[in-house]
C-alpha cells in the first residue's frame, strides 16, 4: 500500500496541475428546466465507467487528499480541514472496523444513502460523485437520514454537524445538518445524482418518498438544496475533487463547473450568484483589507461597509459608485472586477462588510458579510496587585487587578516556571499548558494545575492584543509573583494484597486487600476500584463502609467466596477479575494507587502486591489478622507452595508508616533486601546482616516504597511501606 501512496500522491501533483473541463464539454447544454438536466445527464453518462467499490481506498488517496495519509472529512471537519479533535485517517489501515466514538476510524459513505435504490453493486454503488470518506462514528449517526436542518439536535458531533427533528419548512422527520463549510457540496453532490440517474430515479421513489418524487427531488429537498448551494459557493476543494473524480470515472459533476445551471435547471430562490469569498483581515492599527473571489460568470461587485451590522439591499437596475449610500444601510467602497480592496484611515472599532454580485443585467445577488477590527496596539498598563492566593500539592492561584487606561489588553498571558520566566515574543502566540494559561481581559483569576509537590514556581502576567502573527505582548515591567506548592498529601489507604489461586487458570478463588494506614478510621465514600484488561476501565465497584485504623478491607471475586474472609476483615459485594488485567483505586476520581498497568498485568513476578497460590478455594485460616502481623497489612498464605510461600510468610518489615528507618525481621544472613520507589525505580540493594536488619530511609523523601527480598535469587516477600516526613 505504501507504493500506491506513492504513486497516486504523485498523479494528484501531475492531474491537479493539467485537468480542466475538456473544450466543448457543455456544448450540447442549451435548454433549461428538465430539458436541459437530461442534455447534461447525457453529457455526463457518455464516458462514464464503472468505478470498482474496493479501489476506493486508493480513489481517496487522490480526491480527498490532505497529505500525510490524511483524508479530507466532510462529516467531522470543520471548513479549512482541521477535525476538532485534532485526527485524521491512516487510508491503509484505520477503515472501520470497530469505533467507539469519534475519531476511531473511517468509512465509504454514500451521502446519498445506498438503501435508497436498494443497494447492489449498481454503477451509483461505486460513484464517487457521492461517495466520501468519514468518520465511522458520524457515518453511524448520519445512519441513511435525509440531509436538513436541525433547531434542536438529539446530537451533535465534535464539529458542530447534528441529528434531530428537521426543522426545515416541508419536513418534520429525523435528519442530519452537516457544517455549513459542506451544505454546497452535498447539495451539488445531489443535483449531481438526480441529473445523472434521472431516468432511474421513479424507481427508487418507494424507497424515500420524503426526498424523491417521480423523477425529481421532493419540493422541500429542492428549496433546501437551493439554499445550501447559495449559502456555500463552489470552493477549490470541490473543484480539485471534480477534476480527481474525472480522470478516474471519466465523467464531471456539472454543478460545479457550472453553478448556474442549478438555477436554470431547477429555478426557485436561483438568481446571480455571489462572489465564492469574501474576508476582512485586519493589518495595522489604521487598515483592514478584503479579499474575495469573482462569481463563476466574473461578474463584477460592490462591495459596502458600515459601523453596525445592518446593510439595505442594493437595487436591482441601479449603478452604484463609491461612496453611494445603500437605502436601508451601508455606504459603498468598491465597484469593479478586482478581487480585493484596502479599507484605510480606520480608527479603533468593528467595521461590517457586504458584497453582492452584479450580473450584466444588473441584478444584484442576495450577497456575502465579513466583519473585522483593525489591529489593536500594544497594552498601555500592566495589572496590579497580582499575588498568589491559594496553593495545594498540585496547585497555585493567582489573582490581579486588570489593566486600566489608555489601550486596554483583549486578553492576559500567564507564565510559570521553576526557574526563570521567559517572556514572550510578539507574533508568536503561547498555547494554554502546565505553565501557560491565556484568560480574557476581565476575568482576573487563574488556576495552574498538575503542579509538582513542595516546589517553588515564578510567575509572570503579560497583558496583550490581537492574535495570531499579528499578537502583541506587553513585556516591560512585567509583575512577577512566586507560589510554593504544599507537600504532597500521600492516601492513607492503598491497595495492600492481591491474592488468589493461579489467577491464568481460576478467577473465582481471588481477593482484593485495602490497607489503612492511617491514624483514623476512613470512610469510604467516594472511593472506587477500576477493574482493567486495556486503557479503559471495564468495571468499577463503587466501595461503601469504612476501614478503621490500621486495619484492612478485603473484597471477594464472587460473592459465594465471601465465606473465605475472617470476620476480622468486612465482606463485600463481588468484583470479578479475568486475565490479563490490572485494578487502579481512586478517591473522588483521582488515582491513589494501583496494582499493574496497562503494559505490566497481573504477574507474581513483576507486581509486589500479588499471591499467586496453588491451592483451591482460600480457607479462612489461611488470612492473617493485621494485628498478629506485626503492624504490617494482612498477609494471605497460600494452600500450598506458591511464588509468596511461607518462606515469607514470617518475615515482617515495620514500622508502617515510618519517619525514619525500618526493620526487616526473621530473615536470613544474605538474603538480598532492595528498596524500590513508586514509579519503580530501585533506589537500594543490600545483604542483610543480621536476622533484624535496620535499614535507614531518613534521607528519602516522603512516598511509597516497596520492600523486596530474596532468598537464592527467588522473591519471597515484598512489601508496601508509606515514608512520611
């Protein structure tokens, strides 16, 4: 596949720079209404081939092409072809398949639906003139609903297209709004296949008879399509696709070589049509320029400004010149064929635009609006009494009061860092981060999160203007604050013991252990285990009750094992494990711990709070009271020899929680002890040297440890012990 990419992103260079409507192609085009729909559905059947379904794949590389294995996604784009949620489509490997929500994969849609002809492998099945690339969790919303318009959606995609009740006059069933970057290319798209099917369409009317009617659309799907193609006018990206689409299958899509032969075809609201842009950008503190592009027919414009949005519409007949005003609103800047104009001698506001299209009989079209502001100068003040006024663990607030007098900011940047603040550079826009936040003049509060414990950050609050190349920082003088973030606040209740029969083998013998450590009995409301097998938490169990000081907690797999746990531990409701899995404990949503991980499931030999036993159906006598454990959690021996067997079983290691040291108790001369962090990082090894070895932990800061030993190169005994300062 990575050859054909190859190659067909080297035809889309060669074609797109040489295709072009072939001379006389629209010869024969002389009629209107449905004289002139079947001059072009010969035109465009003749030379027609049969596309082939399973080559779409390779067909997409060249009409819907963004570059890097990107596709072009009219159901989930916004109008430059940028997907909100920041992903686009592998055509060789991310095909739908399975999705779970938007951005998973793609899919062939026929955005006029299959099932409205019946299906079947038919030369419209293969017909890229309909058939588009989309996300497969869109397509499956979009289901084979009409195209409409929607008041009140029942959903909404990450781009704005939605299903719902068609609010559009002449219809009240389900449809779907795509964005309206896209309207004119379904519209087109449409006319395109009620023009080239024309004769088969009566057949397919039983199908769909909200949106076929005998040969033609249904009244409201024609006014609707009308709009659509006058609300969106032929874009570059519909012409490079029709050019595509040609030298593959052979044939045009008319409406977009020829836009007016919608109105000539089907009448209705058709009149001139307007200039295919039309944009106001800023450019100096005095200037806006506008830019836009001529009507197919290259008829010229007048383009008008006001200081409110409210334009009249120009008179069909009249000859307008620049500075005319318009009845109703607005007073005219340009008459002629260019295709942009500098509006100069601005001063500090919004200015509103309209262009309209005049054809050679001086009618006018209903016209296109822009709005801008020239660009703003740099802030004149900075803020005052910027000071912190709140810190966490994780967490500093800041506060000010805003910048007044003279130019005022659109917006503040915040800067953090643990060292020096850089300031930063005009035309170069921060993006929002750990230590970056962007907020709106007004608002005079912030938050920066995900903060390191017990560290010290520098802040810096930079008022500024305009956006984009053309952003303006006030960087002198700049208000600095410093925030220190508390120590970390460590759970007192953690996941102690993971025990059970051969977890590859028998899930019905296995137990969860909670340890509280703490000096006060927790409740535990608000705390969940999260069962996994991937990155997605398959089950959650929502814990009810409390553990008591120093105390354990244990939850039985299924709930006919709860006979299983001492009375010294309380019974809870069942939690089923499957294998390869992992489980995560959270307080209010926030991970306290975890035992495995998504890359490193359950296994005796890589996670310390895991029992693999041998034995059958755990007996009670088997748990050992956390007490009888020398203030270490509760232990569970195995019914048999097992990788934690009791060899270990008589070692203890306290006191837990320690300030200062511990001991490892009732081990061997030599047995090798390693000390290992919470992010798995082995930060001692050692041979014991006695049978209470002392180990010194003073100098390590505060957090979980665990505590592995070994005897003969074989793990015996790990431990999980909280250092606090």
């Amino acid at each position: 596949m990575k050859k054909i990419t190859f190659i067909f992103a080297l035809l889309a260079i060669v074609f797109n720079s040489q295709a072009q409507i072939p001379a006389g192609y629209y010869t024969n085009a002389t009629g209107t209404g449905d004289v002139l729909r079947d001059q072009l559905r010969a035109i465009i059947t003749n030379g027609h081939t049969s596309n082939s379904y399973d080559n779409l794949e390779d067909d997409f590389y060249y009409t819907d092409n963004l570059g890097s294995q990107k596709v072009w996604d009219m159901y989930a784009m916004d109008g430059n072809g940028n997907a909100a949620y920041y992903f686009y489509y592998n055509v060789s490997s991310d095909q739908c398949g399975n999705y779970n929500g938007e951005g998973d994969c793609w899919n062939k849609e026929h955005s006029f639906p299959k099932s409205w002809w019946g299906g079947g492998s038919s030369i419209q099945y293969a017909d890229l003139f309909h058939l588009v690339p989309t996300d497969g969790y869109v397509n499956n919303q979009r289901s084979n609903y009409p195209f409409g318009e929607v008041a009140s959606p029942t959903w909404t995609s990450t781009n704005g297209s939605k299903k719902g009740a068609c609010s559009f006059p002449g219809y009240t069933g389900t449809v779907f709004e795509p964005v309206d970057a896209y309207k004119g290319d379904f519209a087109r798209n449409y006319f395109y296949m009620a023009t080239r099917y024309m004769n088969s369409f009566a057949s397919w009317e039983t199908n769909v008879t909200h949106v076929i009617d005998g040969n033609n659309f249904t009244a409201w799907t024609i006014n609707l399509l009308i709009k659509w193609h006058e609300l969106d006018p032929v874009s570059t990206k519909e012409i490079n696709r029709n050019n595509a689409a040609h030298d593959i299958q052979g044939n045009r899509n008319p409406y977009i070589d020829h836009p007016e032969y919608v109105c000539s075809v089907w009448g209705g609201a058709c009149g001139t049509a307007n200039p295919q842009s039309f944009s106001a950008t800023g450019v100096s503190v005095s200037q806006i320029n506008l830019a836009w592009t001529l009507n197919p027919d290259n008829d010229k414009v007048v383009v008008a400004y006001n200081t409110t949005s409210t334009f009249g519409t120009p008179v069909d007949g009249t000859t307008y010149t620049e500075g005319n005003a318009i009845t109703g609103g607005g007073t005219v800047l340009y008459v002629g064929t260019l295709t942009a104009f500098n509006h100069t001698a601005l001063s500090s506001q919004i200015y509103y635009y309209k262009i309209w299209s005049q054809a050679t009989d001086n009618s006018f079209s209903t016209g296109l609006t822009a709005q801008a502001s020239p660009l703003v100068g740099e802030p004149t003040s900075n803020v005052t009494n910027f000071t912190v006024t709140a810190e966490t663990s994780t967490t500093i607030s800041l506060s000010w009061t805003g910048s007044s007098g003279g130019q005022l900011p659109s917006y503040y940047l915040i800067k953090a860092s643990t060292g020096t603040v850089a300031d930063p550079a005009d035309g170069t826009p921060v993006a929002d981060g750990t230590l970056a936040k962007n907020v709106a003049y007004g608002t005079n509060v912030v938050t920066f999160s995900g903060l390191t414990p017990s560290t010290l950050y520098n802040f810096k609050i930079y008022p500024y203007t305009n956006s984009g190349t053309n952003i303006n920082y006030l960087t002198n003088n700049t208000p600095q604050v410093e925030g220190t973030t508390t120590e970390a606040i460590l759970p007192t209740i953690f996941i102690s013991e993971i025990a059970g029969k051969g977890y590859a083998t028998d899930f019905n013998d296995e137990y969860i252990e909670l340890t509280n450590l703490g000096g006060t009995s927790q409740s535990l409301t608000g705390w969940t285990l999260e069962y996994y097998e991937g990155v997605t938490a398959e089950v959650t169990l929502n814990l009810t009750g409390s553990i008591a000081a120093n105390s354990t907690y244990v939850i039985a797999v299924r709930t006919s094992h709860t006979s299983a746990i001492t009375p010294n531990f309380t019974p809870a409701t069942s939690f089923s494990l499957n294998n390869p899995c992992y489980v995560i404990l959270k307080n209010n949503s926030v991970s306290a711990d975890q035992a495995g991980s998504s890359t490193d499931k359950f296994s005796e030999a890589s996670n310390w709070e895991f029992s693999n036993c041998t034995a059958d159906n755990l007996p009670v006598a088997n748990w050992v009271n956390l007490a009888s454990a020398n203030g270490t959690p509760g232990v569970v021996n195995c019914d048999g020899i097992g990788v934690n067997s009791l060899l270990g079983n008589q070692i203890s290691v306290y006191p837990n929680p320690t300030q200062n040291t511990i001991t490892v108790s009732n081990i061997n001369i030599n047995d090798k002890i390693s000390i290992i962090n919470y992010l798995g990082q082995n930060i001692l090894n050692l041979n014991a040297k006695s049978e209470n070895q002392i180990i010194d932990l003073s100098k390590q800061s505060e957090g979980i440890y665990f505590v592995l030993i070994y005897e003969d190169n074989k793990l015996i005994k790990t431990q999980k012990i909280i250092k606090r300062k």
